[in-house]
C-alpha cells in the first residue's frame, strides 16, 4: 500500500552541485532513443577507476523548488496506445513508497509539489502494479554519473507505460534562464535523486526513471521527482560494488548483482 501525507519535504533535494561541464567533462548525462523508447546515454571521460573521487562541488547545482500556484494542475499524458492516469494531479505534500527489489527494500519520498504531474504518474503506474516483476536494466558507476536506470517492462531499454507527459523540475526553470542567459550544459544533480529518464527530446518522460547512487553531471535536461530515503542508499550501494559488464554503448551495462522490483509499496 502507497502511503501519503501532506507534509513537504523534511529535506529537499540540496543545491549540491553535479555531471560535466565543458572542457572539464567528467560524464555527460544525455538521452538517445528511438521515438517511444527511453534510452539516456551517460557519455563516460576515461578516468582510472584507481583515481580519488572528483569534487564536483564546483559545478552548477538545481534551482529552489517553486511554490505552485494552485492546490491540483491538470496534466496531459499523451496517448501512445496505453492507460494513462488520471488528468488532475496534487501540488501538495509528499508520497512515500518502497521499491521492494531482490536486493531488499528502496524507500523512496516523491514531491507533488516539485513535479505533481510525475509523481501522479509514478504512483499510478506503481498502484496498477506495471512496476512488478521489472529490472533495473543499467548500472552506471563512473564518478560523475553514478546511477540505476530502471522502469522498462521490456528491460531492454525502450520500453514505456503507452503514453507521454510534459517535463517538469528543474527542467522549465533552467529553459527560461537559458532563454536569456547562458546554461551550462551539464549541472550538478545531488546523490539520492530520483529522476525521470527520456527519450532525448523535450516532454517524453514515461516509466524508467533513474535512482542516482552519487553526485551526477547530466544535461539539466531530466525532471526530479524525489529522493531515496536514507536507509535505502547503502542497499543500492552494496549491489552497485558488484559492478555491470559494461555492454551498454550508452555508458554502464547490466548489473553484475540484479535488481529486480518485486512490487511497490
């Protein structure tokens, strides 16, 4: 059972600073799919994985949450021949759910307030139980982009829910100062984060979702939606020493150790 409260975030995603910049790349987080797939491409810099880690505090980190203006939004998921969730999506308070996987339990906090119309998804996929039985099908572990892809029914990587919606936090704040300002490509996105995959292109989140297992440098390009709650980052850690047999050409490959989401809760 999902449980919610209407409390906000205790601690919301910090302005910690992640994934490559420039010149100074350590990792650059991008996205590369067919239409209706959900491929993000972690571009890995050659780097001993000997070397200490990088301090990345230098980079630009996530703007401050917005207030939103109105208790419910109205969201468009865009029909790609699946059920969508409901329309009307809550700006208020937090979801707390737990990822139950083969390697043990992932609690998550998601914010309706930092990306209602995500979370709402989030949740209605996990109800409907699309999440059951589902792998995370990638495992990045180069520093500046260390993280899990997970969410496609397919595991293959282009899988998705049937349907489409508009990106949300952080994405439209770093489009309007782009729009008058320069961005930089990449920005800092603090260890713990839940994100949204995409396909590479504007408004085409689906299901896969990243869990960031360390500060990562990605194009400011991916909505976040929530955290890892602390008790589950040492469970990811542990499965993530094990390692992937790097045989994505998108940076990472599949886990040594698998996580499987067993159901959501």
């Amino acid at each position: 059972m999902i449980h919610t409260t209407e409390q906000r975030f205790a601690s919301r995603l910090r302005t910690v600073v992640p994934l490559c910049l420039v010149a100074v790349a350590v990792l650059l987080g991008g996205c590369a799919q067919d239409a209706g797939s959900e491929t993000t491409k972690v571009t890995e810099v050659a780097q001993p994985r000997s070397a200490p880690p990088r301090d990345l505090s230098i980079y630009r980190g996530l703007p401050e949450v917005p207030a939103q203006p109105a208790p419910t939004v109205t969201c468009e998921y865009v029909d790609r021949g699946g059920a969508r969730p409901p329309s009307t999506a809550s700006t208020v308070g937090i979801v707390d759910l737990t990822l139950e996987t083969s390697i043990g339990a992932i609690p998550l906090v998601l914010d309706r307030t930092q990306a209602p119309c995500t979370v709402n998804s989030f949740v209605d996929l996990a109800r409907r139980g699309f999440y059951d039985g589902t792998s995370c099908h990638r495992l990045a572990t180069d520093p500046g982009g260390e993280l899990y892809q997970c969410g496609d029914p397919t595991g293959t990587g282009s899988g998705g829910p049937g349907y489409t919606f508009a990106d949300e936090y952080p994405v439209p704040q770093f489009a309007a100062e782009a729009a008058t300002s320069y961005l930089p490509p990449a920005v800092l996105y603090p260890r713990g984060t839940v994100a949204m995959a995409n396909a590479g292109v504007e408004n085409s989140n689906g299901s896969q979702f990243f869990l960031l297992l360390g500060d990562s440098l990605l194009r400011p390009d991916f909505t976040a939606f929530g955290r890892i709650a602390d008790a589950g980052m040492p469970v990811l850690d542990a499965a993530a020493a094990d390692g992937h047999d790097g045989s994505s050409p998108l940076g990472g490959g599949v886990p040594t150790t698998p996580v499987v989401i067993g159901a959501v809760r």
